[in-house]
C-alpha cells in the first residue's frame, strides 16, 4: 500500500470551525482564481487565473522556465479555445454548483449534537456518506461527478449521543493542487470537451514530464463509492484505486492512502465492488478505456489475496458505474454510453450514447478463470447506472434464470448532456434466460423516478423481497425514500417535506429480522431554514423515529453504508 505524501500547512486552509445550523454563509476553499459572485454564496464564476501564480522554489532553472511557458500556454490557448465552447448545463459551473451542491470546507468532530427523538439502541455505529466537494472553483467546464472526494461521517453512541464531521479524502490529485493553490489535473467530463479537453490533456502530460505534476500516483477523485472490506473503509470512483480511510476512535477521518491490496492491484476498480454476504469476497470489475482488454473481473478473498484477472472481451470501452452478483455469477452489464475519444478531434465529448448500439448483459460465472462460459443477452432499450440486486432461479418449466433489479435511465446520456426530454429512472425487473438467450423487462413501479437505493446487504445476490430508493424528484434532487415490493410493485413513501431534499437511502439491517425489518438513513437539507440533519426512517411503518441536528451544511452526494461497532473493533489501521 502506498501511503498520500503529507498535507502540510494546506490542511489548514480546507478546515473551518462549524456554521450554526441557520447560518447562510459558505467556505469555499481559498485559491489564487479571483472570483465573481452574486452573493456570499455559490455559484460562482471564474473570471481569469493568476498568469504568475508560483510554483515551488526547489524547482531547477530548467523547470522554472518551463512551468513558466506552459502557464502562458494554459492563459492564453485554453482561455481562447474555452471561448469558442458554449457549456451545456451538465458542465457549467454555474448550474452544477449552485445551491446546497456548493462546496464546504472541512469540519472537525463535533460532539453531543441536538437528537430529536431516540436513536434506535441497535445502531451503534458510523454512518459515512461520500460525495463530490472541489476544493478549488473550476478553471472550465465542471460536472456533477468531478469534484474531489469528502466524506461525511455521522457516529451513533450510547445514550442517544451523536457527533460529527466531514473530511476530504487525500488524494494524491488533491494534495497536489491543495499545495499548489491551482487545479491542474483535468476534470474527466466537465473539461476534457473538445479541442479544449485536448490542450488540457496535452498540457497535463507536458507538466507531468518536467515533474512539475505527478500523476503516477493516481488521477482519481474517490468522490463515489464506499465500502467497509477485510476492516477497511474504502473510498472509490472508477478513475483511480480505492482509498483506504481510517474511522477514528473519536469519529474523525484520517485518509491512510491509496490502498492497492499490497501491490496486487495496479489499475482502477470501479466504484460499487460487491462483497457476498456469505462467502465474504469482495468482486469487482476495472476498466480501461484506452486499450484492450477494455474489461476485467477478479475478486479478493476475506483476507485481501486478489484471484486471476479475468479479460472480458469488448468491441469498445463501455462505461460500467455499476454490476450485479448472484450465488453463482457476475451479471455485467455493456448498455450505450461508451467512451469514444475520437469525439474530441470533431470537437465533443469522449462520454457518447450509440444509438446503434444493443444494450446487453452477460452473465459470467464467478469462479471461471476465463470468459469463454460469458453469456450475453440482449435487452433493448435499457441504460442502467446502478443495479440494485440480482439472483438465481428456475422457471416453472425448468429454464435457468438471472433475474437482475435495476433503475433503468432515459435517455441513456441523459446525466452527461443537455437533453430537452427529461431523465426518467425506472425501477426495473430484468429477467435473463440462460436457457432460451431471451429477455424481459418490467417496470415495477410506473411513474415514478427511482434512484441512489439499497437492499438488505445480508440479501446481496439472493432474492430479496424489497429495495430502498431515493424519490429522484424534482431531479437532481431527492424528495424522499420509497420501500418498493418487488414483486407486488407497492410503494410505501416517506416524504420529506417541502423545500426538504436528500439523496440515497442507506438500508441498515435489525440483526433478528430478515424479513426487510430495520432502518433507512439519510443526509436531508432542509432548504428554508437552512439546516442539514441525518434522519433515521424505521422500514416496517416508514415513519422517521430520529434525526441528529449537523452543525453545519452538507452538501447534496453521492453513495453511503453504515459500519456498525462490532465491525470498527477489527479496523486495520494500516
């Protein structure tokens, strides 16, 4: 494993103490842009970066010189061919960062927080929710997905205490930039857009091989995925290894470093790796979107040991967020919005739906040391970000079948373009027939945009009667939780109220019940009186029975899991 270099005096500077839950007034992080606002608030808009903005003194004669051609370079061609680029809503700052999507700074552990009524005496733990915060206002163009990794972390304690705080994760690209006080490493989707995006690139390699930047250490920002694996918390995004984050006793955060399963891992792993609840393997796939094979699938054993790679052969990169598992297989999905760099020469993005394309799962089984047992099956017209489960069965004539739940997207690249139809997200049962090769997909709940959900984790890859969604509504933003019967369809709504947004629903299972009995929790921002609070929703009734008071703004995010007591006793702390 290998260790994030120091932060340095730059740790200062992304800290603050907490605001009052009433408070209006935001942190961004400081940086050398300067800056036009409306108010005290995001968004802003960058008006021009600093032409003499330093770079370290221990740098030779020969690298002063050269970081100093280059920055006239980045001033004046990115600048002009910015110019000539109209940003679609996707990528402007403007609409990305607005509202409670602003940044926040740092917050350090905040103890004997405001709990409005009592904490169910079974969750002792710590709910940790990951999400996109840049540190530094964009230099471009700026999506939803690019900003660095904060995690926000909720501990649940005895007597119906509760504490608090927020911290980013160490990457090597955001120690880098925090030092340097400039973003310099290039925003996969809301900068890398056309002959912008390749002069970007271009003067990102250029500073790389003068040391000016060093992106041997990983590129990623981590702001998606968590996992808690063989006693460790992992932060991931499919543009880097995994971060391993220590939870510490008092409920703080301390990024250990990039973790790469002692040197057994050398290539990015998505950001939804699986871990079987009953064998306790962690499977995952990484992909590569520069050379084949573009797909691979391994796992790692209970105690880290990583299995043969598995190529999975693919006529083009495919973005893959997300995959499913049974007892038996990896359900991999290859839909239609794949990587295409040769978009950028014609001027657009690398990130493109084709339309020509059939959307397809195979189904692989899992302990197979190559692809040639792959099944593929078609399935017409199905884009799904996130899969939420899948499992085993036979039909009443003997047919073996996959059946896969997931939250099928239209249009497909709704997320990463500006289309004037809008997004729905529809909870789906897609059944696979290993036997016939022949699909069917059913909407389970109709009319409704179902997203950022969970199952019962102890259900992973088995059948599971309910999954836990976020109401995406009015999109992006969550309105509240559904408890969806898959197979009845009924839809039983918790709602948050107006002008009260979260985002996904952590499912967090009673340890005697099995039957869908526990609790959902959930970051909520309430935006008129301006507070954020962790909710806890019991699942049978779907009624909130606790929220804790957050001494300060979190910001709409990503992915969360709750790491429960008994299982930060084991944590590895290195």
């Amino acid at each position: 494993m290998q260790a994030s270099p120091s932060f340095s005096s730059s740790t200062a500077a992304i800290t603050s103490p907490p605001e009052s839950p009433a408070s209006t007034k935001l942190h961004p992080p400081p940086s050398k842009f300067k800056l036009q606002t409306s108010n005290s608030a995001f968004p802003l808009k960058l008006i021009t970066s600093d032409p003499e903005a330093k770079w370290p003194s221990h740098l030779n004669p020969l690298q002063k010189l050269a970081a100093s051609a280059l920055d006239i370079v980045d001033h004046f061609l990115i600048n002009q061919l910015d110019s000539k680029f109209n940003l679609p809503k996707p990528f402007d700052p403007a609409v990305q960062l607005a509202g409670n999507f602003a940044p926040v700074r740092e917050c350090p552990v905040q103890h004997d927080l405001q709990v409005v009524g009592q904490l169910p005496s079974a969750l002792r733990g710590v709910y940790l929710r990951n999400g996109a915060n840049p540190m530094l206002p964009p230099a471009g163009g700026h999506h939803l997905f690019d900003g660095d990794g904060m995690i926000h972390a909720v501990t649940l304690g005895p007597g119906n205490k509760a504490s608090y705080s927020c911290r980013f994760t160490r990457t090597s690209r955001l120690v880098q930039e925090a030092a340097l006080g400039r973003a310099l490493f290039p925003k996969p989707i809301g900068e890398l857009h056309g002959h912008s995006g390749i002069a970007r690139l271009a003067l990102f390699y250029a500073r790389a091989a003068v040391g000016l930047v060093d992106g041997s250490r990983g590129t990623g920002v981590v702001n998606a995925g968590l996992v808690y694996f063989d006693g460790r918390l992992l932060a991931m995004s499919e543009d880097d290894l995994p971060y391993h984050v220590k939870i510490n006793g008092d409920g703080d955060l301390e990024t250990i470093g990039r973790f790469d399963f002692s040197g057994q891992m050398d290539r990015p792993m998505i950001a939804h790796p699986k871990v079987d609840p009953i064998t306790g393997e962690l499977l995952t796939l990484s992909y590569n979107v520069v050379k084949k094979p573009y797909l691979k699938y391994y796992k790692f054993g209970t105690c880290g040991q990583k299995s043969r790679e598995v190529p999975i052969s693919l006529q083009q990169p495919t973005m893959i967020h997300d995959f499913a598992i049974t007892e038996t297989s990896v359900v991999v999905p290859d839909h239609q919005v794949v990587f295409k760099l040769s978009e950028m020469i014609r001027g657009g993005s690398p990130v493109i739906h084709d339309p020509n394309k059939i959307s397809r799962f195979g189904v692989l089984p899992r302990n197979d040391p190559d692809d040639s047992r792959i099944q593929w099956i078609h399935v017409p017209d199905c884009f799904c970000f996130h899969l939420w489960n899948a499992w085993d069965e036979l039909s009443s004539r003997g047919d073996k079948i996959v059946v896969v739940i997931g939250s099928c997207m239209s249009p497909p690249d709704s997320i990463f373009s500006d289309r004037a139809d809008p997004l729905r997200s529809d909870l789906s049962e897609i059944r696979l027939n290993l036997t016939t090769g022949e699909s069917r997909r059913r909407v389970i709940a109709p009319g409704m945009n179902l997203e950022a959900g969970q199952v019962d984790k102890r259900r992973l890859g088995r059948k599971t009667q309910y999954a836990y969604l976020a109401i995406a509504e009015p999109w992006p933003k969550c309105s509240g939780m559904a408890k969806v019967d898959l197979e009845s369809g009924e839809v039983t709504k918790m709602l948050y109220g107006e002008g009260r947004f979260g985002g996904e629903a952590c499912f967090v299972g009673a340890e005697e019940g099995g039957g869908g009995e526990g609790w959902l929790m959930n970051i909520v921002r309430d935006e008129k009186r301006e507070m954020s609070e962790l909710i806890v929703v019991e699942t049978d009734s779907m009624k909130q029975v606790a929220s804790v008071r957050l001494p300060t703004r979190v910001p709409y995010g990503f992915h969360g899991t709750f790491v429960c007591s008994q299982l930060l006793r084991g944590q590895r702390l290195c």
